[in-house]
C-alpha cells in the first residue's frame, strides 16, 4: 500500500477529530475560567456523596472495598451517560458535552495562581503564607519557614500536576483509544447524528469512553483525598486503587517536567530520590521537579529531596509556575498526539479484526468521521 494512501489528507484522522476537539476545548475552558463554583461543580458533588461513607462501620475494609469499586463506576457511567444522550440531540453536542466534562476534571490554572500566590506572600506575608498554602498542601504550617512554605508550594504544584491534570487526562487518551478501537473493530458504535450507527467509529463512543476515563480517574482520586489516610480504615482500597492508578501519570507527570525543563537529566536525578517520600507515586514528579529546579525540596521530619542543593528562593518558586505551566503544555501535546495516532490507525484499518489479524494497515470499509 503506498504511503500517501495510509496518510491521506485529513480524513486520514478524522477519526479522532471529536476527542481532540473535546480536549481543545477542556483546555480552553480551564484557562479561560479556571474552576466551576464549588456549589455546582460535580467533583464536588461527588465529595458530598462520599462524604456520607465516612464514618465509622462494623466492617470498614469491606465498605471501602465497595466504595472504591462502586462510586468511581457510577461516575464514570453518568459522565458517559451525559455524552451518550448529547449525541440523541444533535451532531455537535457530543464534542461540546464531552469537553464540558474533561474541564471539570482538569485544574491547572487554578493550581498555578494559588502557587503563585503562595509564593509570592512567602516574601511579604509570611503568615498570610501559612494560611494560603493549605489549599496546596494537607501539612501544618504553623512553623514553617518562609523557604519551607515556598518548598511546600512547589512540591504540591508538582504532585498535583500529577494528581490534578495528567491523571485525568491519560484517563481520557486511553478511554478515547479504546472507544476508537471498539467502534472500529465492532463497526457498531454510538454515531455523531444520534442513535447507533453501523459500520464506523462514530464520535459518541470514543467521546463517551473519554470522559468515562477522566472521570473513573478523578473519582479514585478524589476517594483517596477525602479517605486515603490511616486513621480511616474504610480508606484502605481507596489508597490502595489510587497508588495503581496513580502509577503511570505520576512517572508520566516527571517527564512531562524534564522536557518542559529542557533536561533529560533531570528526571534520571529526580529518579534517585523518588522513592524518599512514603507515597509510590508523588515522590516523582516532585523529585523531578527539585532537578530541574537544582533547589533542596523537603517536608521536615518527613524526607529531603535534592539534600546538596539549597532550599527554594523566591525567583526558584516562580520559576517553578512557570515550569509546572510549561509541563502541562507538553501533557496536553501529547495526549493530542496519541489520539491523532490512534485515530490514524482507526483510519487506515490497522484496528479492525482484519487489520490486526494481517498485522499491517488496511483500509477500514466505511470508517465514519466526525462530520
């Protein structure tokens, strides 16, 4: 098959117009409004729900363990559900439902301006400081040094880059991909006009499965955040669920930092030290970022990471936005560019059952687009 017919014009990745468009457009949202208000945002909403589970039970690793696996399902099923029935409405509210979702999974602006804060008060209000860098980080304080607060501030900017953006974003890279692969390899799949279309991807279902992902990872998350602590038993599978899943967006997270900061080096520095913090996961992308940033980041009494250089400055922390800034640039890069890969594989056949049994692209008979 000659190359110009596996690449092709556009339609050669029309497949994954609708995702991409759906993450244009959750991105553009999280930069241009930051957060939806708390009283109706859904992540709070699902706080509340899981709110009610904690409290004391005769049996608490058997509550959790269903907590754990039930809530982060329900979400997901409710936030596919809402894709699903946009596609019944009309063409273009799949993309728009899709997206309007991924944004309430997504928080990098808002993370970035309270760091930014943070930092800032570090320097001319250090006890306004202490009372603003509780939005960041779940430690105390009361005592920390004005250098201590801006390492806490960093140290929180690059976990929850992790936590709070990456996550939620390779969930919906992976649950588009699957989405892409099923439609292709069924030919049965939810279509953009409404209804069940035969014969193509479609754009509902890779939408659908997306934004299932983002918020099945946004849901582990938040489990873990409200009852992932030892004086709770019933948030042991709630931890325990997050440290897996947490797994591949923590490492991805590090990555992102080392590219954003130009040195490779700094994510096989950040390597040595990942593993100094109690937690699997945040030891990475903080560890990185410590690196990148040549700065001695610690949480007294508890680890040390880059233990030879000297703590943050206040131009280190900036520096440190700006870095954290530019490493979700390259996650929204790259969840992009795996999509358009998937797509273009879609596209080509490569993921129907005769494609992947030949092992070598072919055309896919009546692969639909977006349009």
């Amino acid at each position: 098959m000659a190359t110009a017919s596996l690449l092709g014009p556009a339609s050669a990745f029309r497949p994954a117009l609708a995702p991409l468009a759906a993450l244009a457009l959750a991105v553009a949202l999280d930069l241009a409004v930051a957060e939806p208000p708390a009283r109706v945002h859904p992540v709070a909403v699902f706080g509340s729900v899981v709110g009610r589970f904690d409290r004391s039970w005769s049996r608490p690793r058997l509550v959790g363990v269903a907590v754990a696996v039930g809530l982060p399902i329900a979400a997901a099923a409710v936030a596919g559900g809402v894709v699903v029935l946009a596609a019944l409405a009309g063409p273009f509210l799949p993309v728009a439902a899709a997206g309007a979702v991924l944004f309430t999974t997504v928080s990098l602006r808002m993370l970035l301006a309270t760091t930014a804060e943070v930092v800032a008060l570090t320097e001319a209000d250090p006890d306004a400081a202490r009372q603003s860098v509780r939005a960041l980080a779940g430690r105390d304080a009361t005592a920390l040094s004005p250098a201590d607060l801006r390492s806490a501030a960093v140290e929180s900017a690059a976990e929850n880059l992790a936590d709070g953006f990456v996550a939620p974003l390779c969930g919906f890279a992976l649950g588009s991909a699957i989405g892409l692969a099923l439609g292709t390899t069924t030919g049965l799949a939810v279509g953009a006009t409404g209804g069940l279309a035969g014969g193509g991807s479609g754009a509902a279902l890779p939408l659908a499965a997306g934004v299932a992902g983002a918020v099945w990872v946004k849901a582990v998350n938040t489990l873990d955040s409200m009852l992932g602590y030892r004086s709770k038993p019933v948030g042991w599978a709630s931890a325990r669920l997050d440290d897996a899943v947490m797994f591949l967006p923590a490492r991805a997270t590090a990555a992102c930092l080392a590219v954003a900061a130009g040195s490779i080096d700094a994510l096989r520095r950040g390597a040595s030290w990942a593993g100094e913090p109690a937690s699997p996961n945040s030891g990475w992308p903080m560890a990185t970022a410590a690196a990148a940033l040549d700065a001695r980041l610690e949480k007294p009494g508890h680890y040390v990471l880059n233990p030879d250089a000297v703590p943050p400055g206040v131009a280190d922390a900036e520096r440190a936005v700006r870095l954290v800034g530019v490493a979700g640039g390259v996650a929204v890069a790259l969840a992009a560019g795996w999509l358009a890969a998937v797509g273009w594989l879609a596209a080509v056949g490569w993921l129907t059952a005769r494609g992947l049994s030949a092992g070598w692209p072919l055309p896919a008979a009546g692969v639909v687009g977006w349009f």
